[in-house]
C-alpha cells in the first residue's frame, strides 16, 4: 500500500511540476484529488486493508493530500508570479529618454556672487541697502576727504554729468549718506554698480560693481576690522586660505589696508594666477578717516569704524576661473547657463 | 617706480635676497609688483682691447678687428660694420655662444670669407642706452678682460614698485631706501653733495623773483660754468635705462638721476638765454605763448605758473622747459632750477595744456621744499666728479615763508585704542623713530605716555594723529594686530527693497528667464529707433558730458534698448530661443540737474527707479518628443507676468490694450493693478524690429519695481477651504473677434454672481466654421457655494443666467 501510496505522491508532483498553465494545473488538480481523483480512489480502498493498520493508511494518505496540495499552491503562485512579471515586462518604457522639463533660467553670475557676500555678512549683522548711482561731487569725492586736486581723482577716470554730479567712481558715498541718514551704530553693506572711465577690454570695463561695507560704533578697534574680514574671507574662501593685510592708501580711511588670501590654485606657491605671487588681493578696507567722520557731524574722538569694499567681477572671476571680464556684459545665454 | 638694487644699495645695506625684500617692502606698504632681472640676457660679455682694425680684403663695408681680451686669453679676431672703432679702443665684445640683453645667442660667423669669434656691442645691444649708432667705447680705466657687465651696472634686479599717491617722497631712491632702512634696521646713507666750488658766487650772477608766492613756495638755483657737452658715464647711463629714463646728455642724465635719487626735479636753463639772468616766478598773462620743449606751442593762461627772465616767458614751472632756453652743444654756462611748486597748480596747468612729465607727475602730489638745495647741491657733486662742469660757489635760495616743521601729540593709549592691541609707548616711539620722526615721550601720572611727533618735512601725508596710527601698524607689522569680532547685537538682514529684487528674480529664473546685466546706457538715436514721439517723456534723458562713445552718451531711461541688444548678441550666435531679463535702473533728472545746480546736500541729483524687463523670442517650449516646436508670442511674455504676479500673490492684475512704442499696436498691453499701470507687455513694432535688427516676433516688458512692490504688499487674508462639492459647467459660444476675452469673463462673472468660484478660458477657434470676423470661445465654469451643497435645479438657474446674459449683452451665439 505504502509504494502506491508513494508512487501516487511521485506522479502527483511530476504532472504539477510540468503543468505549463493555470488550466494543466487545474487538471492536474482534479485527477489527483478531485472526487474521482486518484487519491480519492486509494482512500476508497481503505476497508481492504488490515483493520489495525487503518489508522496508519489513512494518516498516509492524508500526508500524501497535504503534500500534493502544497505543492499545488506553490505551483500556483510561481505560476502567477511568472504571468505577473510577463505583463509587467510588456510594459516597460524607455527610461533613458530625456524627461519632460519645466525649463528654468539662472541668476546672473554677478548676483549671485553679490548674493553669497553678502549673506555673509548679513550673518554677521549687517544690513544691506543700495544707493545712488549718480552721485554728487560732494558725496563721492570731497566728504570721502578726497578735495578737489587731490591725486587720488583723476577727471580721465570719471564721468561727469556737470559740475556737480557724475556717476559714481565707487560705492562708498554710500557710507557717508548712511551715516548722515542714521544715529550710531551703523552695519551697512552696499552692492551696487559703479562707474570708471576705461574702455572695456578684457580687464576694464566702465561699468563694474562693487560691495561696500561700513561698520562704526563706539571703539571699534583695527583689531576688529581684521577680525571681521578674516571671518569673511574663510567663510568664503574656505577655512583653509591664509590671510593677510598690506599696508595701502585710500583717501578716505586711514589706516588703510589691502587684504589678500593665499592663492588656491597654487597653494602659495605662485601660478599665473596669482602673478606667482602666491597671494591674490582681495579687498581694500581702512579705519573710517576722522575727516570722514567729521564731515557727516560724527565725533571722531567718540566713534571710530572700519569699511572695506571688493570688486565683484574680480571675485566672480576668480571663483570661476576666467579671465576676460566682457564675458559678464555679453549676455550670452550658453555663458549665463553655465551658473 | 622702477628701483635697481644696486643703486638703491648706495643708500642702504641690504641683505636680503630680493624676494625676500620684495616681501618686506610689500608688507609696509611699498608694493612690489614684480622684479626685473635686467641684463640677465648678458652672456660671455666681456671687454677688449682693439690691437689692430685692418680693412676686410673683400668688403668696403667690414673691418677686422683683433682684440686683446685680457692676459690669460687668446686674442679673438672680429669683423665689424661699425666705423667708430680704432686702434687702441677699449670696446665691449660678446664671444661666440654668448648673448647680447635681450637674450639673442650670438655663434661664430664667415664674413665674406673671414671668420668673427664674436661681435662688438653697441651701448643699446648692452642695455647700457638706446643707442646703437656705433660701438659703445669703454672708458681707460676698463682693462682688457674686465667684468664690465658686474662693473658697470649692466646686470641688475629692479624692483618695480607701486607708490600710493600719498607717499610722493617713495618716488625716489632715497625714499625706497629709508623705508627698507627702517624695516630692516640699517642705517641710511644720504648721497654725498659736496664739491669744489669756483670763487664767483652764484649770486653775483643770477638774481630771482617769485611774483607769486602762493604757487612757488622755494626756488633755489645753480650756476654751473663750462659744462660739457657729451654723454654721461656709462654706469649712469645703465641706471637711468634700469630705472625707465632715457639717457640723453651728461646735464640732462644728472637732473634726471638726483630727480630719481631725491624726488626733486631740475631743470636745466641756458644761462646765456636768460634775459638779464634774472629768473621770475609768475603768472602766465592771458594768452601768453611758449614753445616747449617738445616743439609744440602752448597758449598758457593766467591760472599758470611760469618761469620767466626779465623779458619772456622760459618755461612752464614744474611740467616743461621752453624750447628757446634748452642747453645745447654749444651751452658753456647752465643755470641749474629746484624748485617746489604748489601741487595744485601743476596739476590744474598739466591737465589744461594736456601734457605729464615726470617732474609734473611729482610736483602735483607734492614735494618737500626742504629738498631744494640738497638737489642742486647733489647735481653740482655730480657734474664735478662727472668733469662736465664747474659750480659757481652757493646757491640762490628764495624762500618766502619757511614752514615750521609740524609737531602732533598723542597718547600712547590713544594710539593702542585705534589700532586694538597694546604695544605699549616705547615700541610706538622705536617704529616712528626708525621711519625718521623725533619722538617726545613724557609719563603721566595715570601711567599713560603722552607722545610729541615731529614730523619730517618729506612726510607731508603725516598730519594728524590717526596717521601715525598707520605708520605705526605698518612698521610693527599689521598682520601682528591680532583679529577680534566687534561688539555689537544687531541682526542683519536685506533692505525690502533688495529682498524683494531677489524674489522676482527668483520667480522669473523659476519660469525659465535667465538673468542678463547690461550697462546703464543709452543714445539719442534709441530714442527715434523706439519710435519714441519728439515730446516723449522719457526723451528727458541725463546726458554723459564726458561718454566714451556716442552709444553710451545717455543714462537710460528705458531698458528696451539694452534688452533688445541682448537678444541681438543671442541671435547673431544662433540661439534658438531666448528669454532674458534684468532688474536694472532707468534714470531720470531732477530739477538740480536740468538747471545744473549744485544738488541739495542730502538729496540724490537724480531719480533712479528700478525696473524689471525682459525680451523673449524664437523657440519657447518644445522641440521634443513630447511637444512640437513653439515660438514666443505675446502670450508667452503676458504670462511671465502674470507668473511673476501669482508667485508674488498679486491679485486682481489686468491686462488692457495698450498702443505705445516700442510696440505692435495690435500686440500690447498695459499691466494695471488698482488702477496704477505696473508696466507694458507686448511684441515689439516691426520697424523697431527692423531697426535693431531682431526678429519681428520679439517680445518685451518692462515693469516698474517700486510699483510692483507696492501691489505685492496689499495685505493677505486667510480665506476657509470650501466644504461643499462644486460642479462644472462649459459654455460656448461665437462672438464678434473683437469681443475681448475679459468682458466675457467678466459678464459670466457679474451674471453668475457669488456662486461663480472660476472661470477659465479652455478653447479659442477662428475660422471658416464660424465665419469670417468671428471666433468662437468656449469657458469651463466653476459654481460653488461656502454654505451648501448646490441643487442641479440651482446650478441650471444660474447657468441659465450666465447664459442669457452673454447672448444679450455681448451678442453671443451660444452652441
Ligand atoms: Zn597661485
């Protein structure tokens, strides 16, 4: 009884395994355990065997029906999964072909590098405010202690709308009118364009745009304009870049200092870029000059300051290597896309 | 200012090697900008003695000479063009495989025949001049062999400095040499200035007259008999070519060398041209005449300073000799002119006669008087050791108003309070000290040190405490201040205004406009090119007195030209569509500048608003798999705006046609907003696109900022999510083509009153279905109610009503 029993199971598993669709399945179903099934007919068979060994016959069978059915469902399901996986397989797509865009347009480089300064700066409590372009003699020359005849103006440099009015040569009559504008302390920053006489070439341009900064308060020390550039010029350059400070001239503050950073293509070492100097000049900067503090009624004895000013183009340029400003004024959409 | 080392090495012991005296100079405030190795193209120079110079047997041209080249060498045999060379010369030589100064390799040639071992060198082929007319002839004391190269100066490191116009007194050796003397410790040697002097004194010779004290401080002169014509020593000669002068004559090379050495022009006056030899300092009188030096004629006027004699005007004080009284060969006596002129005055009188030389360029940042009679002294030293002329004794000095020298005092805790560290009174003191200040320091009682600086005349820029504040950084080192944060709680941010630049134009990048930036600029012509009417307002531009083109000579008042060039720039490379735009400013006159006063102080001479445009044209979306090709039109630009206004939560902004240029009259419209026209959208005229040469379906806006932002701060309120479903309803209909869009909008809206939520447009025909002159339109319509769930039976009312009021009131015919 045993080997029907288990030949029965054998050709059971055979005829599942080789049914090819759920139908073969279903028919293999049927014949094994249906009720005219094979399985069915063994049980019929039960009252030949020896009374004793009933109980065991029939826990055999049974054995034999869960075996057959498991291996039915699990035939089922592989069977289902397979069809499954060939419908999705019918459904597949191209996914290298390119996706639908929205296009987007990009911020000028300029802006952009105005806009990273001066968030900079904002975290370090500065507002930042525009001025007037054009400007008056007064405010971009003679209260920023440069009088008429004084070397640092040139009348070549300057565009001049009369007497009296030009277009500024630089952001910082900003700093007298904000001083005149408002009481003690002051924390401005200024981006904005400027005005210089050159005819453009690959590192002229007679438009350009700088960023201005001013900060006075009570005891504000160089120690402090030092402290606050050199926290500028990591944060922006990266915590890795040395910095130092020249000595230089600049009518309106005194002392007056030029900061640079270590070059980063170079590390120091000198490169074209850094005319092999191993520096690259960064900003200009100096304590507020008393005479400037004077002229806008501020006690110079009370109050002291500091100002610094960059170029933006020269920044934009450096942090993107290149090397002929034109390209920033061509509005050539295949530079502009670049950034 | 370019400095050789070697003669800067006269004034000052230097152990450093240049670089590292670039550095030290750099760092206190004297930029080097680089350093020139000159001579370094000298190789295998040598002098030599010509033993014999014999006719080349086949050239009329060349000459052999054999040349003794110093007792260890075998004499070298060279063929030479040059006629100036005879026996017994002295004459530098370069041999076979060396090079001249400009670093050309000069081999071993055949003359016709004859072979050369080297090549005789003109004072230009060694660095030494210009000249290259013959062979530069050694003096006797060279012998054969010599290094003339390390000997005369040939080979050098010139630093190239760059001098803040505030320090003219680093315009000279002796400046360069007492920074460097200061920096690094060493003591500073002044140029000696002694010299025979003839028994007839100057003054027995020479008289002078300053007419005009306020415009010479000091005139000092020389007179120095029985100069010789001829040329400087060659060691002169290399340093002036190494310092960037031409060497011209032995007068003129040693004005031109104390000039370098001192920071003091002179000027060299033909004593026998100098009417009564009587030298005036005056005004120039109107239109008084003078040819200069360089042969043109001047018309001086009476803002001018002059150096005149008792009859004529000589020469232009401090910027050019006049060409009457310039020494010549023939010039036996020179009357040698140091003067100190006021800086203003050259400066008005350079720019005036359009004409900088290096004096002008020292007397308008200001000279020390105090430098007159060492110069002139100096000069004197020169031309006697030099043999090319003898110094009458003394000098004639007029100085009408001998400034005191200048005294500030300060404390020393003053000086740490700027400067943020405590270097403490005696280390303040050393740094002056060493820069040539005196310093006076005297204790208080509060155990600060009160400090008296006075200040030498050379350092007129030093006026008032906070400059010694400098000198003292800068000695001490800046970069030993040590770095602090300020004290201070304000928060930063942005002004509104910049804040809400930014998000425009982060909206516009968002809807595919990239950012371009142009120049503030304009022209007269843009104007009829616009087809802007002859009485337009926006003609009223602020006019460029000095512009460097015709193009730029407005500041403009509208960006449309800047925009449509930068479309041009993209079109002409083949773009194939563009959208760009700008915030810029468009400028317009106050009443102080169209009277050409002097603005108010506290205002601003000019009214500069903001505004935003931008350009599109050719291929907007598509050309992709999944859409064709579409080219910017109207609606394209109309939508960036109202974009931009959806993004800034502008509500309730309408469009209206709008006939203005630069526009298609049939293509634009005015963007308004309660009432305020925001700006203009449309497609550009045809003739306008002719004129700028960009396509016809060009398209522009320009909005103004101020006013934009202005709509974007109409208060927002919170209003409920609706509860209650809505229904959709469509509507069709034809229409007469020139019923505008909005006025069917508007009736379904004033028809279907509070229960209208939306209306939008979603299909637009024209053609042969529905007739000529006709179109139709066909809206999906929104009902809702905040209270309930609306009734079919309510919606077909109100349907019904929006209906019958578009057939009797716009004449639609509905389907
Ligand atoms: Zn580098």
């Amino acid at each position: 009884m045993r080997d029907r029993v288990e030949a029965l199971v054998e050709r059971a598993l055979s005829a599942i395994d080789s049914a090819e669709s759920a139908e073969a399945l279903e028919e293999a179903r049927v014949r094994i355990l249906g009720r005219k099934g094979e399985l069915t007919a063994l049980l019929r068979q039960m009252k030949q065997v020896d009374p004793d060994d009933r109980p065991a016959f029939g826990a055999m069978v049974n054995a034999a029906r869960d075996r057959v059915q498991q291996e039915l469902e699990r035939r089922g399901q592989a069977m289902e999964a397979r069809e499954r996986a060939r419908k999705l397989e019918s459904d597949t797509i191209d996914v290298t072909m390119p996706g639908r865009i929205r296009p987007t347009g990009d911020l000028h480089p300029l802006t952009q590098g105005i806009r990273e300064v001066t968030q900079i700066f904002v975290q370090m409590g500065f507002t930042v405010v525009e001025g007037p372009e054009i400007e008056t003699d007064f405010y971009n020359f003679e209260a920023l202690n440069t009088p008429p005849f004084h070397p640092a103006r040139d009348v070549q440099d300057t565009f001049y709308i009369n007497d009296f009015v030009l277009l500024r040569t630089q952001t910082s009559p900003m700093q007298v009118r904000q001083m005149e504008g408002q009481d003690p302390p002051v924390r401005v920053v200024v981006p904005g364009k400027v005005y210089r006489r050159d005819p453009m070439d690959a590192t002229h341009s007679p438009v350009f745009h700088q960023i201005e900064g001013l900060l006075v308060d009570k005891d504000v020390t160089f120690a402090d304009l030092a402290g606050t550039l050199t926290q500028f010029a990591r944060t922006f350059y990266g915590k890795d870049r040395k910095v130092r400070f020249r000595p230089h001239y600049f009518p309106f503050t005194e002392p007056s200092a030029e900061m640079d950073v270590s070059c980063a293509l170079c590390g120091g070492q000198g490169c074209r870029v850094c005319k092999y100097e191993g520096w690259i000049e960064i900003l200009g900067s100096g304590m507020v000059h008393p005479n400037v503090l004077r002229a806008v009624g501020y006690d110079p004895d009370e109050l002291t300051g500091f100002a610094f000013g960059m170029g933006v183009e020269r920044i934009v340029m450096l942090k993107y290597g290149f090397d002929d400003v034109r390209l920033l004024y061509e509005n050539d959409l295949r530079f502009l896309e670049q950034f | 200012m370019r400095v050789p080392l070697r003669w800067l090495k006269d004034y000052v012991d230097i152990e450093l090697e240049p670089e590292q005296l670039a550095d030290a100079l750099t760092m206190s405030g004297t930029k080097v900008e680089g350093i020139d190795r000159v001579g370094s193209g000298l190789r295998r120079v040598t002098a030599g003695r010509a033993v014999s110079v014999t006719p080349h047997p086949k050239s009329d041209r060349l000459r052999i000479v054999i040349l003794d080249i110093g007792p260890r060498q075998a004499p070298r045999r060279v063929v030479t063009a040059a006629g100036n060379v005879a026996e017994g010369c002295i004459v530098p030589v370069v041999l076979a495989g060396g090079s001249l100064v400009d670093g050309e390799v000069i081999g071993e040639v055949e003359f016709e025949g004859v072979r050369s071992e080297g090549m005789l060198l003109s004072a230009k082929e060694l660095g030494v001049s210009e000249d290259n007319s013959g062979i530069l002839l050694l003096p006797d004391s060279v012998k054969p062999g010599d290094d003339i190269v390390a000997s005369l100066g040939l080979r050098d490191d010139v630093l190239e400095l760059e001098i803040t116009p505030n320090r003219p007194d680093c315009l000279c050796m002796v400046g360069v040499a007492r920074e460097l003397a200061a920096i690094t410790r060493k003591e500073l040697r002044m140029p000696a200035r002694g010299c025979p002097e003839s028994l007839q004194p100057a003054r027995d010779l020479t008289k002078i007259v300053i007419e005009a004290p306020d415009l010479c401080f000091r005139y000092g002169a020389r007179v120095i008999r029985h100069v010789r014509p001829g040329q400087s020593p060659i060691w002169m000669q290399a340093r002036l070519s190494a310092a960037g002068i031409r060497p011209i004559s032995a007068v003129v090379d040693v004005t031109n060398y104390v000039m370098l050495e001192l920071n003091q022009p002179l000027h060299a006056f033909d004593y026998s041209r100098v009417a009564q030899h009587t030298i005036v300092v005056r005004r120039a009188q109107a239109g008084e005449r003078l040819v200069t030096l360089d042969g043109s004629e001047r018309e001086l006027n009476t803002d001018m300073l002059l150096i005149g004699d008792a009859e004529k005007a000589l020469a232009v004080a401090g910027v050019m000799g006049g060409l009457a009284s310039e020494i010549t060969e023939n010039t036996d006596t020179v009357l040698l002119e140091s003067a100190c002129f006021a800086q203003q005055s050259v400066w008005r009188t350079s720019r005036t006669l359009r004409l900088r030389t290096e004096a002008s360029s020292r007397f308008e940042k200001g000279l020390d008087p105090a430098s007159v009679p060492p110069a002139l002294d100096r000069a004197a030293s020169l031309l006697s050791r030099m043999g090319a002329g003898e110094a009458c004794s003394g000098i004639v000095d007029v100085y009408p108003s001998p400034e005191a020298p200048a005294v500030i005092e300060t404390t020393d805790r003053w000086i740490e309070r700027r400067l943020g560290a405590g270097l403490g009174a005696d280390e303040i003191a050393d740094c002056l000290t060493r820069l040539g200040f005196r310093v006076d320091t005297q204790g208080t009682p509060d155990g600060s040190a009160k400090i008296a600086v006075t200040v030498p005349s050379f350092r007129g820029d030093v006026r008032e405490p906070i400059d010694l504040v400098e000198e003292v950084a800068r000695i001490w080192g800046y970069n030993e201040v040590p770095a602090t944060i300020p004290q201070g709680t304000d928060s930063g941010g942005y002004s509104d205004e910049y804040a809400f630049c930014e998000q425009v134009r982060q909206a516009l990048a968002g809807a595919g406009g990239s950012e371009a930036l142009t120049f503030p600029f304009m022209s007269e012509t843009d104007f009829d090119m616009l087809g802007f009417a002859p009485d337009d307002p926006k003609r009223e531009a602020i006019r460029v007195a000095n512009p460097l083109v015709e193009e730029q000579s407005l500041m403009r008042t509208t960006m449309y030209p800047a925009m449509l060039a930068a479309l041009k720039t993209n079109v002409n490379r083949r773009r194939r569509g563009v959208f760009l735009y700008e915030i810029g400013r468009t400028y317009a006159p106050t009443g102080a500048i169209t009277a050409g006063i002097e603005p108010a102080r506290g205002e601003t001479p000019a009214v500069e608003r903001p505004v935003l445009a931008g350009v599109m044209c050719g291929a907007g979306e598509g050309g992709t798999w999944y859409a064709p090709e579409r080219q910017y039109d109207f609606y394209d630009a109309k939508g960036a705006i109202e974009g931009l206004c959806a993004c800034l939560h502008i509500d309730g902004v309408t469009f209206s046609r709008a006939e203005c240029p630069p526009f298609h009259p049939g293509r634009a419209a005015a963007i308004v907003w309660d009432g305020v026209r925001l700006g203009t959208v449309g497609q550009v005229h045809p003739l306008v696109a002719g004129s700028y040469q960009v396509p016809e379906a060009t398209m522009l806006f320009e909005v103004d900022m101020a006013l934009l932002m202005e709509a974007a701060q109409s208060p927002r309120e919170y209003a409920p999510l609706p509860k209650y479903p809505a229904v959709e309803r469509d509507v069709a209909m034809v229409l007469e083509r020139d019923v505008a869009s909005a006025d069917v909008e508007r009736t379904i809206r004033t028809a279907g009153g509070a229960l209208v939520e939306s209306v939008r447009l979603f299909d637009v025909y024209e053609g042969p279905q529905v007739g000529e002159g006709r179109r139709s339109l066909a809206f999906s319509i929104t009902y809702q109610a905040a209270d309930r769930t609306l009734t079919d039976a309510e919606v077909n009312q109100v349907h019904d009503a929006v209906r019958a009021a578009l057939a009797q009131k716009l004449g639609a015919v509905l389907r």
